[in-house]
C-alpha cells in the first residue's frame, strides 16, 4: 500500500500563511508574488471548507526576490523569528528562510486524511488533492493513493477499525498513521470487486462535485 506521511510545518511566526483578503491586500502591493501563492489545508480548512493561502518561496530566484521587497520582508521576518528560538532544529532552518522549517511538498496527487475529525461523522473524510494545493501537519498525506484505496479507506470497514484503534482528542478522532492506517488489514478483492469499490468512490467524488460548498 502507499507510504503514510504528514504535510509540512512552516514555523514561520505566521508569516506565510494567509486569509483570502490578506492575500488580495499583499498582492495589491506586490502583484509579481502571485505565482509564490498556494492554497493550505490542514484539518480544520478540509473539514469546514475555509479559504486559506501559503507564500511558498523556496523556489524563488535571487533576482526574485530582489523584485519582491514585500516577500524579501517576510522572508527575513521567518528568519528572525527563527533565530529566537531554543529549539535546535528551528535554529537551523533559520539559514533557509525561504523554506518551511519541516517542509514535505508532494509532487503528484494524493489522498488527505485529517488528523482530527468529529466523532459525530460515521466515517472521517478524505479527499483528493493535486500538488498544487500545500498542506499542514494536522494532515496525513497519502501520496499516489488511487480511487481503490481511497473507497477502502472511506468503508464502514476501514471506519469500524478506526474507532476501535484510534487515540482521542477530547472525544474526537485522531487518525494515526502508525497505529491505523500502517497496522490496517487490507482486503484483498477480486477484479470485479475492486471495480465496485472505485465505482462507489467515484460516486462519493460525483456527489461532492453536485453540491459545492456543502
């Protein structure tokens, strides 16, 4: 089955992260940023459908930011802010401001699992996301998961494992990569039923695309 992984932690000061109108006014100042703009997920902005946006930089040229005083200013806010700390690690990504302090970016789709889910829901939802779309480490990330895994990991199956094994937050879901999904005994389906399985997890993705913003 695909590796389990988490998404990044930006250890930034909250200098890279930002609400839809705190982009449109940074942007207003520096339009040529736009393409250093990505949408961030963690748990509560899958969950509730909450807009939010990362300035990635790790990617910029010297001449870039050169060109982006804005950007050049949060770059060396992030540095600053990492330099306070204690923490040994932190310290040392202070030589690379323009990067998340741990910074795991997944160049294909994948599967995202929240962390944390309400013990309300029957089953924790997933979705699919593309490289485009950056992500927190209040996510799993399952890189190269297909429609299979992803119908398995959203069965009433695979959610009556979960709840047996799972660790709480309050009386929440918390989703473990350790303890759920790598000890999880996967079925192993015939041709016809593995089909059947990708039908149905298409016809969750179907159901979502129907009602936007539900």
């Amino acid at each position: 089955m695909p590796k389990i992984g988490i998404g990044s932690q930006p250890i930034d000061g909250g200098n890279y992260l930002f609400t839809e109108l705190e982009k449109e006014g940074f942007l207003a100042s520096e339009p040529t940023a736009a393409r250093f703009f990505h949408p961030w997920l963690g748990s509560r902005e899958f969950l509730h459908g909450e807009t939010r946006w990362c300035l990635w930089l790790g990617n910029a040229s010297v001449s870039d930011m050169a060109a982006m005083p804005c950007c050049q200013e949060r770059a060396n806010a992030v540095r600053d802010y990492r330099l306070s700390s204690k923490r040994r690690q932190t310290l040392k990504a202070a030589e690379s401001p323009q990067h998340f302090g741990t910074e795991i970016i997944v160049k294909g789709s994948s599967v995202l699992v929240p962390k944390v889910s309400s013990e309300r829901r029957r089953y924790i939802p997933l979705g699919f996301i593309g490289p485009e779309t950056f992500c927190s480490d209040l996510v799993f990330l399952i890189p190269d998961a297909t429609l299979y895994h992803f119908g398995v990991l959203h069965s009433q199956f695979h959610s009556a494992w979960m709840r047996t094994v799972a660790g709480r937050l309050k009386s929440d879901y918390r989703y473990s990569g350790g303890i759920v999904y790598n000890n999880f005994i996967w079925p192993d389906p015939m041709p016809e039923q593995r089909a059947a399985i990708e039908s149905c997890a298409q016809g969750v993705l179907n159901a979502r695309e129907a009602h936007p913003g539900a």
